[in-house]
C-alpha cells in the first residue's frame, strides 16, 4: 500500500486508503471524547451537567423536528387571510 502513496492507484486502494482515514479520523475523536468525559467524571457538579445536557439535547431535538417536520402554510391560504384584514368590518 506505501508504494502507491505519491499515486492515485485503482478504486480498491482508493476504497481502503479512504476507510482507514475514517478509522483514524474515528479513533482520534473518540480518544478526545473519552478524554473530555474523564474531565467531566472528576468535576463535582456532573449531575446538573448531566441535567443540562439532557435539555439542550431535548431542545435541539425539538428544533430539528420543528425544522424537518413544518409544513409552510399555503399561499393561497396566507393571501385569503390577508384580504379577510384588509376587508371592512360591515363587509363580512
């Protein structure tokens, strides 16, 4: 595999070269991660940490569905609205 370093070589060696660099790439986060939990283990205030991490993922969650799963109102629905306002009162 070193030998075909300085080249582009075929789809296979292309295939491993970019799997391996995942693996790294997986490797060295996750040595991270574990570090900084290490550090969070030893502070004395894990529980609210615990707490408040569970709400900002709840509310993140809630964002990405209020994101994902909001449908726009219809414009012609938004138009009608908007000539019901403009509409006198004795006119309804």
């Amino acid at each position: 595999m070193t030998q075909h370093a300085g080249r582009g070589g075929g789809p296979e060696d292309r295939a491993v070269l970019l799997v391996a660099g995942l693996a790294d790439l997986a490797v060295s986060t996750m040595g991270a991660a574990l570090g900084t939990v290490r550090g969070l283990l030893r502070r004395s205030d894990g529980a609210e940490l615990a707490t408040e991490a569970g709400n900002d993922l709840m509310a993140r969650g809630r964002l990405a569905l209020d994101r994902c799963a909001a449908v726009p109102p219809a414009h012609l629905e938004i138009l009608a609205r908007q000539a019901l306002k403009r509409r006198p009162a004795d006119d309804v």
